[in-house]
C-alpha cells in the first residue's frame, strides 16, 4: 500500500520551486546521490531477500547527516523511502537521456505522483507559520487516494478539486482555519467518503450539504465549541429568526480571478453545469482542461442547499440555521446552510424544523418513561430510599 509522506511532499516542492536545486542536484551532486542511493537500494535488495525491510545503520545516517538542515525532508526521505526516490530519479534520469519531451507545465510533484498509485497521503503540517497554505492541485489528481490527513495545516479553504478523488473514504481537516464557507460543495461528489474529522476549525455549524451525503457515518466537529454555542441561540427559534438575508462582504471582498467573462458561453455552460449538480469531475464526462476551467470558476460561486443552483458570490442570498437531532451518535448538532431564495430557506428550514420537534419530542417521551422506571425500581426495592440511609 503507497503512502504519500508529507516529507516527500516538502522535497517535491523544494525541487519545484528551487530549479537551480533541481538542476545542481542532477548535475553534480547528483551522482553521489545516485552511487548513495545505489547502496540503498542493494541493501533493499538483500534485505528484500532477507526478509528484512530495515536498511538503516549507523552508517547509513552519518552518511545523510551531512545533508543542511533546511532540507531535512530530503534525509528523511533517503531514510524512510529511499527505494522510491531512487526508482523516481531513475525515471527521470532515463528520460533525460532519452530526451523525452515533457507535458508544459507539468511540474516534479505531479511526475512524482503519477509515478506511484498512492492511496494514502499523510500531509500533516506541511506549511509553515506565516505561509500561505495553499494545497497545490496535483495532489487532487491521485484518483485512488483513500485516505487524505492535512491537519496543523492552517488551511482557510479547501480546493474544489478535492472533488475528485472520488475513491476518498476518510478526509482529516482537524486543526486547521476552516468556516463554514472554506469546505466546497464538490465534496458531496466524494461518494465513498465514510469519515471526515473538523475538529478544533472555525465553523459555527457544519456545512449543510453534509445531510445529503448518507454513506458518512463519522463526522468529529469537537474544539469548534465557542462557535457552535452562538448558533445554538437560534435553537427555540423558528423560520422567521433562522433564515437570514445576507449579503457576504467577506466573499464580496475575495479578490474575483481574472480572464474570465461573465458573459461568455462558456461561462453560461459551466455555471449551468455547476447547478445541476452533475460530478463535472466524473471520468470522461468533460474533457480535462473544462475540469480545471470549471475547479477554477467554481469558488465564484454560492451552491443552494436546496435546488443546487450556482449564484454569484456577490449576489445576496439566504443563511439558514437547522439543528438535527441525533447526528451520528452525537445530540443536536447545528448546519448552517446557503439558499438562493426565501422559498428555497424555507423549503430547507421547515421540514428540518419540524423534524428537530419530532425528535424534542421523541426524547422527551424517552426522559418521562426513563424517570417512571427509576420510580417504578425505588417503590419495589424496599431496602433503598430514605430510610436506609438513615
Ligand atoms: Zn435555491
């Protein structure tokens, strides 16, 4: 099973970003990697054979020590997954030598991912303080991802893209800087998702949309308290107070992306496509620069949690408030949702209303049967009560 490490991640980048590294490290350096490598990758093949799959010694790490500090990750990477930077820089040696023409614009991360059929990625803190964290789009075209942990990452949005891994089981998001409107709607398109941790975010509910995915059976929202508990003042409310007419001055201010015209059929085709709620990612359906066109148009959008239409940020719409009660295991838990219009809020916040009145019901059905039972149990059990306390 391939796990994409985040140190791994922090190398690819570096190369990317630092090509006079890249080249230095092909150039010159690069052939005592290559005979250090070489010598890992016997002691693989013998420990492949051994039946043994350490390949560390002490001579080994005082090898890399002399790696500088700032690139600790290459160490780590030579240490924990040497085998696979090896068959990577391989490839790409053969391929310079063979003077194969490279895709434009595609960068180390995405070779290096596509030279493996990750499944997971561990990309736990891979940003430091201060950075800009702003996940690069390869990492979503790893369609057999099932597992994606980006935690301590000091994220404030999530991609639309993460859409598409579409084999996704189990998303971590905890300790990160997420409000309601950071998490996208192309989630939903993530069919198989099972678990997804939130803890310790911003978010004053969770994203509403999450109702309408029925295969999750885990949701953790834990250490968002604070920002719950000032939802939960609309609780012994109803639709008049629950459905706010918001004009979003935070989405407003969002810088708009260039080159694209409002006007345009294409633009007119994509917005359509966006309401109708079709997984624009799905294989095959759209050709691949329409994909990237559509993920790059779609944080324009607000999506309406009830007819799906993809109304501009900038347009005035509907935040609703629903509680539900249980939600996987947990009591009373707050969505917040978007609508495009009063009847749409409406149509949302009613039936959940009456819904979380079923269940205030329900409970308080099960509270009175709880508490005659106690009593039931004190009258027939004549050692207890009062008198034996005495
Ligand atoms: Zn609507």
């Amino acid at each position: 099973m391939e796990i994409f490490h985040c140190y791994e991640f922090l190398l690819m980048k570096k190369f990317q970003e630092d090509s006079l590294l890249w080249d230095e490290l092909k150039a010159e350096t690069w052939v005592n990697l290559k005979t250090f490598l070489g010598a890992f990758q016997d002691r693989i093949l013998k420990s492949k054979v051994e039946g043994n799959d350490s390949v560390e010694s002490d001579t080994d790490v005082s090898r890399y020590k002399k790696i500088s500090a700032d690139l600790w990750f290459l160490a780590v990477t030579l240490e924990k997954s040497p085998h696979r930077l090896l068959a990577f820089l391989n490839s790409e040696l053969r391929q310079e030598s063979e003077n194969v023409v490279q895709i434009p614009g595609q960068t180390v991360l995405a070779r290096y991912l596509s030279h493996y059929n990750f499944v997971e990625m561990h990309l736990d803190s891979i940003f430091k303080y201060g950075e800009t964290a702003t996940l690069p789009k390869e990492l979503f075209r790893c369609r057999n991802v099932r597992v994606l942990s980006l935690k301590y990452n000091n994220l404030e949005w999530i991609p639309p893209d993460v859409g598409r891994l579409s084999c996704l089981e189990r998303l971590s998001l905890t300790n990160n800087r997420l409000q309601n409107k950071s998490i996208p709607h192309t989630l939903t398109f993530c069919r198989r998702l099972k678990e997804l941790y939130l803890d310790n975010n911003l978010l004053d509910a969770l994203p509403g949309f999450l109702l309408g995915m029925p295969q999750l059976n885990t949701v953790h929202r834990h250490g968002n308290h604070n920002y719950f508990k000032a939802t939960f003042m609309w609780y012994h409310t109803d639709v008049n107070d629950r459905v706010l007419h918001v004009f979003d001055e935070v989405q407003k201010r969002r810088k708009p992306t260039n080159g694209y015209n409002a006007e345009s059929l294409l633009f007119l085709a994509a917005t359509a496509l966006i309401s109708s709620n079709i997984n624009f990612f799905e294989p095959g359906l759209l050709p691949n620069t329409l994909q990237e066109y559509m993920a790059d148009i779609y944080p324009r959008f607000s999506i309406c949690d009830h007819c799906h239409a993809a109304v501009a940020y900038s347009s005035s719409g509907y935040r609703v408030f629903t509680f539900k009660n249980p939600y996987l295991g947990n009591t009373c838990v707050p969505f917040q949702h978007w609508a495009c219009s009063r009847d749409c809020a409406e149509a949302i916040e009613i039936p959940a209303h009456q819904e979380q009145m079923r269940a205030a019901e329900r409970m308080d059905e099960e509270y009175d049967h709880y508490i005659q039972e106690i009593q039931n149990e004190d009258m027939s059990v004549p050692s207890r009560g009062i008198c034996s306390l005495l």
